[in-house]
C-alpha cells in the first residue's frame, strides 16, 4: 500500500523543468506584429517601428528561419534595448534563455551595436 501511495504521489508532483540555458547569437530582433511582413528581409525592419508596435510584443528570426517568441521579460528587455540602440535597422541581437516550444523564457538581451 506504501508503495502505491508512493507511485501516486509522484505522479501529481509536477516535474522539475530541465530546460537547458541556449544563446542565439546575431538573430533578427522583430516585433510580432510586423514579423509576417518583414521575415524574407528582417534587416529591413527599423527601430522606429518596432518600438512603436512594441506592445504587441517581441520575437526573434533565427538563421533558420524559425520565429520564437519573447516572454515579458524578453519584451522589457528588447524595448530598453531599442530606446538605447543609435541603429536605424539591421536590428541584430544575443538573446539567452531557456526554449520552451515557440518561445524563449529571457535571460539577457542585447543589440549588436554597429561596428566603427
């Protein structure tokens, strides 16, 4: 009876996530409004528009194509990001967190800064 108590119990105990910490180095930084609009040229996206459809929120274009979406940490973190940035476009970034299905749980994000 323990035993089966025992198997019970952990079964409705919820799992501990074993998600792994990721970087994504140089992805396209776009909001998800314009993401459909710009995904064959996200360099062409400027920060002027991001930052005025910022409120539907954030997410990055991989180097394969794949678009993942930022959680509010990572929209926080991208706005700051682009009131800091001088860039106009070409709106580049390193992103670290953890992948949970089409999204990214945010760790840190930075722009890439234009070299000079």
């Amino acid at each position: 009876m323990k035993a089966l108590s025992l198997m019970l119990l952990m079964l409705t105990v919820p799992s501990v996530s074993t998600a792994a910490v990721e970087t994504w180095t140089n992805v396209a930084l776009v909001d998800t409004q314009c993401a459909p609009k710009v995904k064959d040229d996200p360099d062409s996206h400027t920060a002027k528009c991001a930052l005025q459809c910022a409120t539907h929120g954030f997410g990055v274009i991989t180097h394969d194509g794949s678009f993942f979406l930022l959680d509010e940490a990572g929209n926080r973190k991208a706005i700051a990001a682009l009131k800091a940035t001088q860039k106009v476009d070409h709106l580049r970034a390193t992103v670290t967190g953890e992948h949970l299905r089409d999204s990214i749980k945010v760790v840190s994000l930075s722009l890439e800064e234009p070299t000079r």
